[in-house]
C-alpha cells in the first residue's frame, strides 16, 4: 500500500489557486495526500476557508489571525475566537504568533493578537499553529507564560527559528513542523534540528502557495509537493518514507483530534 500523507499547513483560499483549485486537490490525492489542512490568516475571509473545507471531507480548516494582519483585522478577543471554533470543520488556532521580520503590525498588536489567539487554545483544547519569525526569545516567553494558566498544546508551523525555540516548545507539549525550507542548499542548520525533533512531535507542511520544495524550487507550491520534503526529511532521519508517512499521519490526528482520519475510498474517488 502506497504512503498516505498529510500537508498539515497549506493555503486552498489564497488567490494563486482560484483557477484551478480543484485539480490542485486532485493532484494531492494522487500523489497521495490523503488530508490537507488550510489555513486562515484573516479572520474576515474565515467564511471562504471554511468553505473550501465544507467541499470534501478530508480537507479541514483553522480560525485565526496571522501577525501580519494583527492590525488590521478586526481585535477579537478570546470568547470570539472561541465560539468561531464550534463548527465541524475547524481543527486548530491560528496561524498566529509573532513576525518581526517585516513588523507589518506593530509587536505590542501582534503579541496581544497572540495571547488572544493562546487564550482561546486554552479554553477550546484546540491545538494553535503559531507562526514566528525572527522572534524566537519572545515567541518562547509568551508560549511559557500562556502555558502557566493551562494546558496548550500546538505546532510551531515552518520552522526556521533556533534550537533553543525548538526545545522550548517540545519541553511545552508543541510539535513543530517542517516546510520545504528544509530542502534548500543553505539550510543545513535547519536539518540539523529536524534530524533531532523526536519522531513523536514531527509534521511535515507546504505552506502553499510558498516555500516549494527542491526539486520544485521556484515554482508555485501546491499539496503535492509536501511528498518531496517528506521524502527528504525521512532520508536525513535514515527511514523509509513509508514509515515518516505513517508516524507523520499518526502525530497529525493525534495533534488535531477533532479531525477524522482519511479513508482509502476517498483516494480512490480520485482517480488513485
């Protein structure tokens, strides 16, 4: 039986697969992504995420407000977040977090739009997928401290950031999941992470429309590719793909509980 993947982080809303999204789909099924997450980073087109999930039951979804956005979007606080999570087909919080290589919302927005985002993880039990970049030191404080006032649980998605954010995390009951950044030539201190990220808290992401991995470097990212960077991670880990598609699967359910694991009659639907 082939491998079964998942793309824990891709982005089916974004405008570069309007025109053909459902072949986008299509292809991921038969390069056999069997679930595909997508995810929301303004909470004014939440409805047009949740949509694309509502279309096909192995496509689940997200609420939540990228750093990014953390000023323009609308300030809800955590009962906000909270009650959006109550349908079906959102799994998770976020993305969130911190970005202060850009800083296109000021870092006192962006950390307070965080703790929200933190707060209602608490209160749901959902898992939040935190973004950060260049804030490693504190993207670690706020994830520390929010953790003192109850059980988080989440995925540091695309990591980039230090070992000493990784460990932070894992000691804090976090995943952390790898793009294929980790395919590029110039990320060898990258790999060494993901080589060391026990297999229990591994995933593997797209973050299509970006971040392609190599061989399809400089490409649109799409679902499909997510294979090439688990293929390359389970190389550096010195095991068979099958088994990473397997463990990598396991964590992602285990992670996102409220998702329903895919079936096989629904890869074969599509043309598998």
């Amino acid at each position: 039986m082939e491998p079964v993947w998942v793309d824990s982080h891709c982005h089916l809303d974004f405008p570069d697969f309007a025109p053909e999204r459902d072949e986008v789909i299509a292809r991921a099924r038969r390069a056999g992504v069997g679930t595909l997450l997508t995810i929301c980073t303004k909470v004014t087109e939440f409805d047009r995420v949740r949509a694309i999930a509502e279309t096909d039951p192995n496509i689940w979804c997200t609420v939540g407000i990228h750093p990014h956005e953390a000023a323009a979007e609308p300030s809800l606080n955590a009962e906000q977040l909270a009650a959006l999570t109550r349908h079906p087909k959102v799994v998770g919080i976020g993305e969130c977090g911190l970005d202060y290589h850009y800083d296109n919302s000021p870092r006192a927005q962006q950390a307070a739009v965080f703790r929200a985002h933190l707060v209602a993880g608490r209160e749901t039990g959902l898992p939040i997928v935190v973004h950060t970049r260049e804030a490693d030191e504190d993207t670690a404080a706020i994830l520390s401290e929010e953790s003192g006032g109850g059980a988080l649980r989440g995925v540091l998605h695309c990591f980039t950031s230090g070992r000493a954010l990784a460990e932070r995390a894992l000691e804090l009951g976090f995943s952390i999941s790898f793009s294929g950044i980790t395919t590029f030539k110039n990320a060898a201190a990258l790999r060494e992470i993901a080589r060391d990220v026990p297999l229990d808290r591994l995933l593997v992401e797209t973050d299509a429309p970006y971040l392609a991995p190599v061989p399809m470097r400089g490409k649109r990212n799409e679902p499909a590719y997510v294979v090439h960077t688990a293929t390359a991670l389970a190389e550096l880990r010195g095991i068979a793909p099958a088994e990473l598609a397997r463990i990598t699967t396991a964590n992602f359910f285990r992670l996102f509980d409220k998702a329903a694991p895919h079936k096989a009659s629904n890869l074969d639907s599509a043309g598998r």
